[in-house]
C-alpha cells in the first residue's frame, strides 16, 4: 500500500504569506534595542522587530513528547528573539476546558497562537487529513518521516491553510499499539465486541468495527479515567503515550502491531503567522525546524525503553508477526473498508500519502 515520496516541502513553508493581521490573543508590543538583550543561550539576538507574548497548547500531558518539545521550541524562540517572543506553552487542552476540537476551533479563531496537535485531531476541519491514518500504510518511521517532508506533508500544510491554520512541521506522534484489560490480541477472534476508546473519524471508527470491536470516541482527557473505571476495555495509542499517561497502571495486555502511524504537527493561526515580520517568520521556521528533528529523535530512539517500562509495570506486550497482522488485513470486512476509505478521502490525498 505504500509508496514513499521525497519532494522536500521546505519551500512550501518558507514561502507563507508575509502581510496579514494579529490572532486576537496574540500581545504585539516594540522590542527593547536587540543590542541589549541576552539570549538565554548566551549569545546576542539580531532580532530588532516587535516583542509578542503568545500561547501555544497541546492536547497531551505535560510529560508527553510533544509537550516536551513545545517547550524546547518555546525556549529557542525566546533564546533567538533576545526574549522578544515568550511562548507559554499549555498541555491537556487547558485552554479549550479538554475539549479537543475546541482547541482546533481556538486555533483557527485566533485566541490560541499556535499549537502541537496531533493531524488525525485537525482532520475534524479536513476530514481527508485522516487518509495519513489508514492502517498499515508506513512500515517504519523513516518512511512517515520522509512522506511528511514530501508530498503528505504539503498536502497537510495546503489543506491546514486553507482553514486558517499555518504548518512549520511534524513530529511522530508513534505507531499505535493496542493496549486492554480482556485479553492477549493476536487473532481477529481476540477482539470480538471489545470495547475500545478510539479517535474520532471514520479511520478509525470503520477499521475497528471492521476488525469486529466496539469502539468509543472519547476526548483523551477523559481516558485514563475510563480504563480505571471500566468504561472502555482498552485504547490504543503509541509508547509514549502509554507510558507518560501511565496507561500501564489500569492495562494489562499489550498487542505491538504498529497499526495505525500518527503524527503532530506545529501549527500557527495563520493570521497570526502573517502577521510576523519576515526576519521573526524566518526565527520561528529555523526553530520548528530543530524542534521538529528533537521530537522525531525522541520518539525512534525512546520507544524500546518505553516498551521496557510497561513490562516492567507488569504489562504482557505481544509483539504480532507479519503472519499474524497479514490475517487481520486479510479479513473480507477490511479489504471493503480499505476501499472505501481509499473512496471517501479521495485519489488526491491517497497519492499524497503514498496509497495506491
């Protein structure tokens, strides 16, 4: 299904429009001369424009990689504008009461700057942006890597401006493991009417009716306190997530299967973004740009010892053969839903993703 791409979008990203207006949140004031501010990396800034104070939120936890990273990217910015640019960083969905969509509607409105949300999370705005969902597309990071800074990722950051929202890139959100409280998972026969806290949107909704479970959309604020209770079997999500969420702690089974791949993406309200001088514009690319490549690191180099602390929790993790997978695909009930997603997102976003 897959066919990885390499047309570098760093071009698409540099070249946002430079002139607009102010989100409403954002505070524009005129920055003290450069001269006499420190970067807290110790060398001088060259920034000489205006000063801002943004806000910028995550749906994840304070521990999770994408918060990690938005607060690294927060302190480069700071660093490389002499402090003319403070970014205070938000996790859980602080700033939308845990709502996730509303988060992307804040997004968009302009009462949040910018964010890390996860893409299959702005797809509620582009449901096409799920296509990058589908499971089984990519067989390894470097492959979702190298379709993000391609065409997949063009295609997102097209798709994201056209709402309102400016892309500076991507980082793994990890490959989606199945974690619940029934059962090992290695056979479709495993996961008959389990009850599974999923993402909404159709990519997921269709594919775990299709595998035969009974899924549950539900805001990931709410999850771990599901599981606790019983309200849903299982969920799925990548280590990181499993491990920072402490998922372990109310999960007994794990199934690695890699089955679905997720990615965050860096994202600006694009009035906002506009309305950065292009010297600031230019700080804030270089700056997604290493906070990007840390996440990306984090993820493919943490994932064994994050897989370690759940088994050390007491989780029994079932790694799945290609065999065993192959007889999930193989189901007549997934091949229609391969093909009707394939149908519902449209040959557009299928080739920007490498499905064929």
């Amino acid at each position: 299904m897959k066919k990885i791409v390499s047309v570098v979008m760093a071009a698409a990203l540099a070249a946002a429009s430079l002139t607009g207006c102010l989100g409403s949140s954002t505070t524009a004031t005129t920055a003290a001369p450069a001269e006499t501010q420190a970067a807290a990396s110790g060398e001088a800034s060259s920034y000489s424009g205006k000063s801002y104070k943004l806000k910028m939120s995550s749906t994840v936890g304070e521990q999770s990689n994408a918060v990690v990273v938005a607060k690294s990217f927060a302190e480069d910015v700071k660093a490389k504008t002499g402090g003319a640019v403070e970014i205070s960083v938000y996790a859980s969905d602080q700033l939308s009461g845990g709502d996730m969509a509303k988060g992307v509607e804040n997004i968009q409105g302009g009462s949040i700057d910018c964010a890390f949300e996860p893409v299959d999370v702005m797809a509620n705005m582009d449901q096409t942006l799920l296509t990058l969902s589908i499971p089984w597309v990519y067989t390894s990071y470097q492959e979702a890597e190298d379709a993000l800074k391609g065409e997949g990722g063009a295609y997102i950051t097209k798709a994201l401006d056209a709402k309102g929202i400016h892309t500076l890139g991507f980082i793994h959100n990890g490959f989606r493991q199945l974690t619940n409280n029934k059962r090992q998972v290695t056979t479709p026969d495993d996961i008959k009417a389990m009850k599974l806290r999923v993402p909404g949107g159709d990519v997921f909704m269709k594919f775990w009716k299709a595998v035969g479970a009974d899924p549950v959309a539900m805001a990931f604020s709410e999850l771990f306190t599901a599981l606790q209770q019983g309200t849903v079997d299982g969920q799925e999500n990548g280590f990181d997530l499993i491990t920072t969420n402490k998922f372990y702690e109310v999960q007994k089974y794990i199934t690695e299967w890699n089955y679905s791949y997720g990615a965050f993406a860096l994202v600006f309200n694009k009035a906002t973004w506009d309305g950065f001088e292009p010297e600031l514009q230019e700080i804030l690319l270089e700056c997604a740009e290493t906070a990007c490549a840390l996440g990306n690191k984090n993820v493919v180099e943490s994932e064994a010892a994050k897989k370690q602390q759940c088994i050390d929790a007491g989780c029994e993790v079932t790694t799945l053969t290609d065999e065993q997978i192959q007889a999930f695909k193989d189901l007549p009930s997934v091949q229609d839903y391969y093909a009707e997603m394939k149908a519902q997102y449209g040959a557009e976003a299928c080739a920007a993703f490498g499905i064929e």
